[in-house]
C-alpha cells in the first residue's frame, strides 16, 4: 500500500462507505486527497492524525458503525477516536 501499488483499486473498493477519512502520512510517495477525488462519497484527508481523529469524531453520530482499516495500530487511532467519542 505504502507504494502505491492498489491505490488504483481503493476508492472503488470504500465504494459503499457513507463517508471516508484518509490519513496523508509524510512517508506517503502519493497522495491520498487523488483517492478522495476519485471517491463517490464524502471524503476526507489530513496529513495529521488528531485532526484526522477530530473530523472523524465531529461527523459521528450515535447510531454509526467506523471501520478503521490500517496495517498497524495507525498511531492509536482506534483508543483516540474511542477516547473522543466518549467526550461527545
């Protein structure tokens, strides 16, 4: 992913996402806002993960579902977004 490799494939693959958040990580050769661009839905990009965390939290409501898809614990977005959500 890191290489860009799929980056063809992933805005048809979150094609059926209400919305989409995108991290633009500074070791990212290509750039995620050419993905939001190519998205169907709202989508959303951040070079920073807590404002990225900030977007994501500000758009939900009580009855979402957010699927975090990463190959790490992506600067621990998953305990951050819980941690937000808790002070809404």
């Amino acid at each position: 992913m890191k290489m860009g490799v799929h980056k063809d494939d992933i805005a048809p693959a979150l094609g059926r996402a209400d919305e989409v958040f995108m991290l633009q990580p500074e070791q990212l050769s290509w750039e995620v806002a050419d993905i939001a661009n190519q998205c169907v839905q709202p989508a959303y990009w951040n070079a920073n993960l807590d404002r990225l965390v900030d977007m994501i939290v500000a758009k939900a409501q009580p009855t979402d579902h957010i699927l975090v898809m990463s190959n790490g614990s992506f600067g621990g977005i998953h305990q951050k977004i819980l941690d937000k959500l808790k002070l809404k």
